[in-house]
C-alpha cells in the first residue's frame, strides 16, 4: 500500500502530466512513476467504470474490476505493444476483469464474442425491480435513464456506455469491444429502440408525475398573491355598458 506522502506526490504532480500523450506517460509508468501512473488512471477512470459497470450493474463490483485492470495492466506494462489506442487495450481488460467478476458471482460465463440480444434476455429489468419507494425516486430523468440502461442486455449497455455516454467513436468503440464498426451500429440501434420502449412503459406503469405543479411552489404563488392583494387598492366596480 502506498504511504500518505506516495499518494500526496501522485495527487500533487498529475496536473503537470495532464497535456502528456499516453505514449509519454506509459514511457513514465515504466519507469515506475506514480505520478504518469495517476494520470493515466484519471484518464481513464470514467471510461472503464462505466464500461465495467455496464457488465455488472453494480458500482461496487465495477469499482473492483477497475482496480483489478489496474493492476494487471501496469503489472504487464512491458508487454503492451502500441499497435492500437492504450485507452482501447485498458478498456478491453477492463470488460474481461468484469466478465470473470461476474462468472464467478453467478457461475455463468458468456464469451464477449457471443454476447447479444438472446444471450442476456432472462436477465433482471431492473425497471421492474424497483419497490414503490424507489419508483418516486427514479422520477428524476438522470435515474429514469440510468434504470432503462441498466435493463438492457449487456452486449448493448456496453456500445451504448461506450458510443453514446462516452461519446467514442463507432472505430474506437469497434476497437474497445474487439468486434466490427458493422456491429456497433446496429447494437446501437438496438439499444436505442429498446430505451424508448423501457422508458415508455415505466412511465406508463408507474404513472410518473412530471412537470408536477404543487407543494412549496403551489404554496408560495397562493401566499403572494395574497400578499399583494391585501395591500392592493380596492378597485372600483365594473362600468356596466
């Protein structure tokens, strides 16, 4: 484990590595320094957490794929050959840490390869899932959305983090996922049809109130208004013609 002062100089010296290339930094990284090694993994964090994520559905198994990545990356650091994007090489043991993660918590393993609609169809809607406390919490768009993507398959989740979330391209998430731009396109159509049909039939299901005018903002409106016309001048009756 690092020391606090270790942990400190990674914190304090990454701003000055933030404009170096990956090539500059795993140069550094090889050299064991902590400080290219932290940003490196600031670099990248987001991107492996939500493809990671994106497997397991649960942000703590995520979290540990992640470090495992980590860790099996820059301890086979001198065995990475730049013939594609560092950040695409990462990814791709960041999905094989969560694949094996999840093998071994449900003792079922599906091949990245093999993924796709049928494979994963009898997995949890997590849209379904939800009690009726959690169902007026997930009336925030941020949580409606993050629930439908959850209720995917995970061979869409994955192009849809990646494409989409990310904002890859349809070569680098091709490159990410080891399958063709081909397949990325129609996953991602897929997955995209599949959102709006999510999203529709739990907002039909729970009756979601959105754009709900009442509570503090009712209260205060009533409250000025009468305010005002307390102290408003009586105005004279009507001129009847």
């Amino acid at each position: 484990m690092e020391s606090a002062s270790q942990q400190t100089s990674v914190t304090a010296s990454a701003p000055s590595l933030q404009h170096e290339t990956d090539d500059a930094l795993i140069a550094a990284a090889r050299r064991h320094e902590n400080a290219a090694i932290g940003t490196l993994m600031r670099r990248y964090n987001r991107r492996l957490f939500r493809v990671a994520r994106s497997v397991l559905r649960d942000d703590g198994a995520a979290e540990d794929a992640v470090q495992e990545c980590y860790v099996r990356a820059f301890l086979n650091l001198d065995r990475y050959e730049p013939v594609g994007a560092f950040g695409s090489w990462l990814t791709r043991i960041a999905i094989n840490e969560a694949l094996m993660l999840k093998r071994r918590s449900r003792h079922v393993f599906v091949p990245l390869d093999d993924a796709d609609t049928e494979t994963f169809a009898n997995e949890a809607d997590p849209l379904y899932a939800l009690s009726t406390p959690d169902a007026a919490q997930a009336a925030s768009a941020k949580q409606l959305l993050e629930l439908a993507i959850d209720s995917l398959p995970q061979a869409f989740r994955m192009v849809f983090m990646l494409r989409v979330i990310e904002q890859l391209s349809i070569a680098e998430t091709a490159a990410c996922l080891d399958i063709n731009e081909a397949t990325v396109k129609t996953r991602l159509h897929r997955a995209q049809v599949k959102l709006r049909a999510s999203i529709s039939r739990r907002l039909r299901r729970e009756h979601l109130t959105i754009f709900e005018f009442g509570g503090l903002t009712c209260d205060r409106i009533v409250a000025n208004v009468l305010a005002r016309l307390s102290t408003a001048p009586i105005a004279p009756p009507p001129l009847i013609l």
